[in-house]
C-alpha cells in the first residue's frame, strides 16, 4: 500500500506546473477540460468555487488544515484574508509543496507540511476546520483519509470541501475512467452523491451535501 500510495502521488505532483491554469479556469487548455470534460461552463465554475469554500466563514480566527494544498492557487487568497490562529497547508507531493510556496509568496499566515493524509501527524482534536478540495477522488486508501481527517477535528469543528462523485455526468465520468484513472490521477473506488451523503452521516452530526455537475461540495459538523 506504501508504494501505491507513493506512486499515486508521483503522478499528481507531475501536474502542478498545469494546475493552476486548471484550477483557476484561466488557461485555454484548463478552460477546454473544465467545459468539455468537467462540464464547468464559467457560471458552473463560479458555483463550483463558491461550493468548495462554503464551509469556510470570512471572520474564521481558530485552527485550519487543509489537505491535500496542491499549489494553493485557490486557498491561499483566501487564507490570507482570514485571522486565523493557525493554518497548516498540507501535502504529500513535494512537487504540490514547492508550487504551493511560490504561490504563497507574501502570505504570512501559513505553514506547509509534507505528510500523508492517512497518517497524519497532529494529536487528536488538534483544528478546527479540516477543508479538503478534490483530495478524496486521488486519496489511494481513503477509508484511513476519512478516519484521520475526523480524527484530527475537534468536537463541534467543521469539515469541508468538494470531491469528484461517480454518477452524475456521464462524460466526466468516461473521462475519469479513460484518462484521470488510467494515468493514475485519480484513484478508485469513487463515491457516489447517495454513498457520500450516508458516509458524512454516519460520521457527523450535522451535514450538508449538494453538488456542481460532478463535484459534491459538504459541510459536516463533528
């Protein structure tokens, strides 16, 4: 499993000199995949962005982990705005890790850390807020990224971000299959909205769950 999981993450950290023109929808070519293959028309992509972060309050001032970072290009405008007490951006990719900490240039307010989410290294109850943005779909044992991210929460702490969710869209579905799965990108089994919802259930007390096209975006209170 600890050569799986290393290989897996190899192979993402190859794609952090494209992320960010993907993530922010900026790129020709990340504007192509997000329309053609993620179905993320540019309204879809504002609500897709707005969902990822809706767990994440303007005035957040406690502890935050967000894992996995990759480059930050989306988080770290955000973190930098926040009073937070302590944000840790985590990763496994040390690939991720050096764009994420080019990208944070004159943001003060965050650490980096390279740990693998299904060993993560803080005691019990150490954060707040645990965000994870498209982590879960890539996670290679994804039972132990469950178990540690509600780990590492504190009582009445939030957990939230967005995911890939098998069924909702059949073409982004076959490119998951054909390309993101093949290359090792993306790592199976993937949760469905129905299967997603009855996990975070049965783990929290309180959540919510909706989605953009194929990306299930959750709240979850512990």
């Amino acid at each position: 499993m600890k050569d799986k999981i290393e290989r897996a993450y190899r192979r993402v950290g190859r794609l952090a000199s494209m992320y960010d023109g993907m993530m922010l929808n900026s790129s020709w070519l990340g504007r192509l995949a997000m329309k053609y293959f993620w179905q993320l028309t540019d309204e879809k992509y504002e609500a897709f962005i707005n969902q990822a972060f809706a767990g994440v309050p303007d005035d957040f001032s406690g502890r935050l982990l967000e894992i996995p970072v990759g480059t930050g290009v989306l988080s770290l405008p955000i973190f930098e705005r926040l009073k937070a007490e302590r944000i840790v951006c985590a990763d496994f990719s040390t690939e991720m890790l050096e764009a994420a900490r080019a990208n944070a240039a004159g943001v003060s307010n965050v650490e980096f850390m390279q740990c693998d989410v299904g060993s993560l290294p803080f005691d019990d109850g150490s954060f707040d807020h645990v965000l994870s943005i498209n982590g879960f779909h890539a996670f290679p044992d994804k039972e132990a990224a469950y178990e540690e991210t509600r780990r590492v929460l504190c009582e009445g702490g939030t957990f939230s971000g967005c995911m890939y969710v098998k069924g909702l869209n059949g073409r982004t579905d076959f490119f998951v299959e054909q390309f993101c799965e093949r290359h090792g990108f993306f790592t199976p089994p993937y949760e469905t909205l129905t299967t997603l919802a009855e996990r975070l259930k049965s783990m929290y007390s309180a959540v919510e769950i909706d989605h953009v096209e194929a990306f299930a975006g959750f709240v979850c209170r512990k």
